[in-house]
C-alpha cells in the first residue's frame, strides 16, 4: 500500500498552476510570475511534474535528517542537564552554562528546540509586558545611578531572608556596587553610597522609589514653610551634603533598569549561591563580591559617551562623619541631651561655661559610635552597646562614655553633716541665776509698795 502523499499549501499552489499550464490555459512565463521564479525554473517544475507527479514537486529533503543535526550524545548530554542539575535555569542561562562550563557550542534556539521537544516548558512565566513611553538612557557613566533593594528567598531554604541593596548605571548597565542586608534600611543605602564613593566617585544624580528611606513623610514646620524647606530623611540629607541630585520615581517601571536586574539577580544569583553553598549574610556577601565582575561583563553596554562624569569626596570632613546619621538636640538645664528614650550626659563646659539651652549636633556614624558636638568641636562620644550599622533615631550606649583627651574621674566626696551642739545648763551659783533673782525681788518688791 502505496503511503499517502501530503503537499504543504506552497506545494498544492504550484500543483494547482502546474495543471493550468498542462492545460494550455496559462503559458509557462505567466505561470512563473503566479509562482514567483523564474521561467527557466517553471519549466523545470513542469519537467518534474509530468515525470512523477504530485511527488515530483515535494522538496527532496523531506524526511532526511539534517547534515547540521546535533549529534545524539550532545542532545542526551543537553537534556540530561536540563532534568537535572539545571532544570529551573532558563534557555539562555542554560546555554551560557554548556558553553563555559561544559564546552559545548549550543544555540540558544538548539537548547530551546530540544527542551520543548523532549516535553520541558520554560521555567518562568512570562506575562504580557505593558506598553511606556521609553526613556532614553544618559549619555555618560555616572550621570545617572538608580538604587533599590530586593526582599527574597535568596538563601533559599539554607539560610535566612535577606534584601539584597544594589545600584546599576542608567548608561552602561554596570552594577556599580551591592551588597546584603538583614532587612532594608537606611544604614544599608549609606554604606551602599559609602563604597562607591570610594571606589569610583559620586554620582551626579541618584533615581529611587519614593520609600520613606528617600522621602521624609514628616509634614514641613511652620519655619521650614516660611523659608520653602521641605524636611528631608536621613539619606536626603546626606545627598544634600554630597551635591548629589536626589531623583523620585513614580512607578517601578520608571526605573525599569534595576527593575529587570532584580528578575536577572533572582534567576542566576541565586544559583551561584547555592552552588557555593552559601547560608550566611557573611557568606553571601562573599559570592555577590565575585559575582559582580562576571555579571557586568556578560550584561554591561558601553555607554554614549566615554570617561566618567563621577565626582570626588567633598574635601574636608572625614568619612565617618559625612556618612552617618545627624541629629540636633537641646541641652537641659542638667546637662543632658535625649535619644531614644536614654538621658546622655554631657561634660561640664570650660571655664565654667554652661551649655543648657544651647543646640547640639549629635552624629551617629556607621560603626555605632555617637558623638555630640557643639559649633564644630567634639564634646563626647557614647559608644553603642552592640557594634555595627545603626538604625535611625535608635541608640543604646554603654554605661562610660568616651570624652576627647579623657582623665580618670574622681571619687565624689560627699559633705559631712555639722556635730551636734549640746545645750549647756547654768549651775545654781551661775551670775546669771544671781541676776534673774535678783530682777525677781526687785519686781516683787515694787508691787508690794503699789497702794
């Protein structure tokens, strides 16, 4: 039994042109022009068909293998790592990993169509993208940094629930720095801010969402409303101290560059991280530092423009200084100033000054320490409990604080309390019993003579 032929639609239209040429009712020159090629070709099309038929206009590879096939072991060796240890990697992670690890020279669309065929979905779901207005990237690197953190499993299940504070370039897609966090705070955007200043410079403007981290929610005081001062947080203030430009977004596609990286970060990083075996904060800092060279040269662009348009440190104040949390307060009458519900006292003032009712600074660095100053020279500094990074508005000190050039201090002596006098009795012979009695007689002796 003969098999039962299939033509493909482009087939059966020539078939059906064919036998109107046979027909006589077109000629071989119209034919060609309905068929699109040329008249030679016609004719040859027309010599096949009248030699075998139908079959004669099917393409002769149909049914034979390509001679650019993959072989069947590259294929296997594909499919075994996309059931294995590579199941939840993407078609372009996937390919990525068979050419640098593996040393095979797979296409991206060879690694899709074997998965597919073999009955492998992608291991994302992707949804249909809303349609914004593109915004065209800055000419120059470092005209334009945006930061966000990521709340994720980044651990997985080996470790705990991480945020994961980054800053990339709107110019060149470089990730300029990064780091882990126990949670997202201010204190993770000011050392974010701190070693890439060091590193490579500040930025000229900073694109962030409008987290109360960036957007102070206090309402402007009636003297802040006369002079057209809007508070600031503590990381608005720092960029106002650095000359940083501080840009709100509002909407996450506005900052859609560290938008994807997180979709990118979520996806890889968190398969670097478990093949190094990381289930610490310490650890994963670790992999992110060895990972972000490799990240940027796989996903960076070369910008516009070339060099850098990143500024220098402000000269003059130090580091710990620029890069900590500021605070103003009121001196009492006692000498003491309030943060966080503890009474800090202050060092008595010299040459017996006095400063009750004056305002200091209070700067609360990022190593924890606390010091107070006074119109720019140093009073005392409170060491925290616990060492690290600071919250805002949150401070528990030691029991001795620290004083510029500090001595021993002294027992205090308390006042002794003044003897006790005892009262003293006259004898009876006493001069002053002798005058009593006698103003005693005299008196008597005058009422007697009264009539």
């Amino acid at each position: 039994m003969e098999e039962r032929l299939t033509l493909s639609s482009k087939e059966l239209k020539r078939l059906k042109v064919l036998e109107l040429v046979q027909a006589e009712q077109v000629t071989a020159a119209q034919a060609a022009g309905l068929l699109g090629v040329s008249e030679r070709h016609c004719w040859r099309l027309l010599a096949r068909y009248r030699q075998d038929g139908a079959a004669g206009l099917v393409h002769g590879n149909r049914g034979r293998p390509s001679s650019h096939r993959l072989p069947e072991a590259v294929r296997g060796e594909v499919l075994a790592l996309a059931k294995g240890a590579c199941r939840d990697y993407n078609d372009q992670h996937l390919t990525e990993v068979l050419q640098e690890e593996h040393g095979l020279q797979v296409s991206r669309a060879s690694v899709r169509r074997i998965r597919r065929s073999a009955g492998l979905a992608s291991p994302h779901k992707y949804r249909r993208r809303k349609s914004h207005l593109r915004r065209q990237r800055y000419a120059q690197f470092g005209m334009l940094f945006q930061i966000d953190a990521s709340q994720h499993a980044w651990l997985e299940e080996r470790g705990p629930h991480l945020a994961l504070v980054a800053a990339i370039d709107d110019a060149s897609n470089q990730v300029v720095g990064a780091l882990f966090r126990e949670h997202e705070d201010a204190a993770g955007y000011f050392l974010l801010l701190q070693d890439i200043a060091q590193r490579i410079g500040l930025p000229l403007a900073l694109y962030a969402d409008r987290h109360t981290i960036f957007q102070s929610p206090s309402k402007p005081t009636l003297a802040q409303e006369l002079t057209g001062v809007s508070p600031q947080s503590q990381f608005g203030q720092l960029t106002s101290r650095l000359g940083i430009r501080l840009m709100a977004a509002h909407s996450p596609q506005a900052k859609g560059r560290i938008e994807r990286l997180w979709g990118t970060w979520q996806d890889r990083l968190v398969k670097e991280l478990r093949q190094a075996g990381a289930s610490t904060l310490e650890a994963a800092n670790q992999v992110l530092a060895d990972y972000l060279g490799k990240h940027n040269q796989r996903f960076a662009i070369p910008a516009e423009h070339p060099g850098s348009a990143c500024q220098p440190l402000p000269a003059g104040d130090p580091l710990d200084r620029l890069f900590s949390f500021h605070y103003t307060r009121r001196v009492a009458n006692d000498h003491t100033i309030s943060l966080d519900h503890h009474c800090l006292q202050l060092p008595p003032a010299p040459n017996g000054r006095s400063y009750a009712r004056t305002t200091v600074d209070l700067y609360h660095a990022m190593d924890g320490r606390l010091t107070v100053t006074y119109q720019g020279q140093d009073l005392i500094t409170f060491l925290p409990a616990v060492a690290g990074p600071p919250r805002v508005e949150v401070f528990c000190p030691q029991t001795r604080p620290t004083t510029p050039q500090s001595k021993p201090a002294e027992p205090v002596k308390l006042p002794q309390p003044a003897p006790v006098r005892k009262t003293a009795t006259p004898a009876p012979d006493h001069p002053w019993r002798k005058m009593i009695q006698r103003d005693v007689e005299r008196h008597r002796l005058g009422e007697a003579k009264t009539p």
